[in-house]
C-alpha cells in the first residue's frame, strides 16, 4: 500500500467545506471544519480539512481532502479526495454512498460504494473492478466510521469492533480503549480519550486521540506498522 493510499485510509476523520442545508441539531455530532498537519517521517507532507454538515432531516455529508504542502509540494504531486453522504436513522449512522479518488505519479484509483439498504447489498467498485458484498446492520464506510465512533465515545458506549466497508470488501476492525492523556496541541492543552484501531492478524495499528472538549473531536491521529511510526496527524485548526 502506498503512503498516498494510507494517508488516505488515516484520513477518513478529514472533510473539507460544504454550505450546510439544515440546522446542526439535526445530527447527533455537530458539524464542524477540521485542518490538519500531516507527518511523514518526522517531517511534515501536507494539510487535511475534515467537515461534517447537516443535508436535511437527519442526514449528513462528509468529505476528506488532501494535499502536499511546502517542500512536500515540491516534491510529490496527487491529491486525495473523498466523500460520503448518509442518515441517521434507528440510533445508528447508515451510509448511502461514499467515493475515493486518488490521483498520483503511481496511482489513479477511483472507489465507490453504494449501500442498498432495501436489499440488503452493498454495489462496490475499485476502479474496473467490481463486486456485490452482504449489507448486514452496522456496515459502515471509511467516512461514515468515523462519525459512528465519535457518536458512539459522545455516548459512552463503543463497540469493540467495527465493520467496514471498503474497495470491494468487507473487513472487522477491533477497537480499544487504551484511556486518557493530557496533549500539547495547536488550539491548547486537551484531555484526550486514546482508541486504537487494527484489523485482526496485522501489525498495522492507528491510533486517534479524541477530544471531550472538543465534542470528541479527533485531534491527533497516528499510524504505525511493526511499532514503527509511518505516518501522524496534529490539530492546527477547529471551527463549529
């Protein structure tokens, strides 16, 4: 996997600004524009901006971008974007669609999910190819995990496994609760809940740092493979 793609997958937590077409009541976490530092290595590769808006009655709109910055600008060039839309319904986060471009000197790769919730079937597609997965209560898309997992820590009750979405299968990620700690960040001193994430039988693991303050926000996140740090995210900036 690409560093491209993983920045990709680690930035399901980033969405970037949509006019919003309804009040923010009208979802269980408030809407909000994130931007983020990236790191790579140690040194910084680009931004993030994650948002999340209200698009009716209890339903919402996501989207994650991404680009190289600075010297990283220099040299690497592609971008990320992603997007996803769905509802909440049932007292749980249902997605309906969501898609991935990703545009390199390496890789071009378009993915797109649709969740036919009255037929119980996911139509899914990573670039030409393509297949149809079991769409069973729960299944989630990268986007649309994040907002499950931020409303579910708001509520106090996170499951000990997700089940995603993504390309053209359908994977279990294990979560845990690995407690609180006081971080140093762009927009001050927070207490933060750490969650890691890692799929059953791999070294890779991610681990996010979410805020209470921040309507549990996100406000670091961090990959690593064989305890080796690949890649982390900082807050820079935050708006409600």
């Amino acid at each position: 996997m690409t560093l491209s793609i993983r920045v990709a997958l680690l930035l399901g937590w980033l969405l970037a600004s949509w006019p919003a077409l309804a009040l923010p009541d009208d979802l269980p976490v408030k809407p909000f524009q994130a931007r983020y530092e990236v790191y790579g290595s140690g040194f910084s590769i680009g931004e993030a901006v994650m948002s999340l808006n209200a698009a009716g009655a209890n339903a919402y709109q996501m989207r994650t971008r991404v680009r190289p910055n600075g010297l990283a600008a220099m040299l690497v060039s592609g971008q990320i974007d992603e997007q996803a839309s769905g509802e909440i319904r049932d007292e749980a986060v249902r997605p309906l669609r969501y898609e991935r471009r990703v545009e390199t000197p390496k890789k071009k790769q378009t993915v797109q999910l649709r969740f036919d919730w009255a037929s119980k079937a996911i139509q899914a597609s990573d670039n030409e190819k393509r297949a149809t997965l079991p769409l069973s209560p729960g299944a989630l898309d990268p986007l649309s995990l994040n907002l499950q997992v931020m409303w579910d820590l708001q509520r106090g009750r996170a499951p000990s496994q997700y089940l995603l979405a993504d390309e053209t299968e359908l994977k279990t990620y294990q979560i845990k609760n690995e407690g609180e700690e006081m971080l140093d960040t762009a927009v001050g001193k927070l207490r933060a809940i750490r969650v890691s994430q890692a799929k059953p039988g791999k070294t890779r693991i991610t681990t996010f740092w979410f805020a209470p303050e921040l309507r549990h926000l996100p406000v670091r996140v961090m990959q690593q493979k064989d305890n080796k740090e690949v890649l982390r995210m900082e807050i820079r900036a935050v708006e409600r």
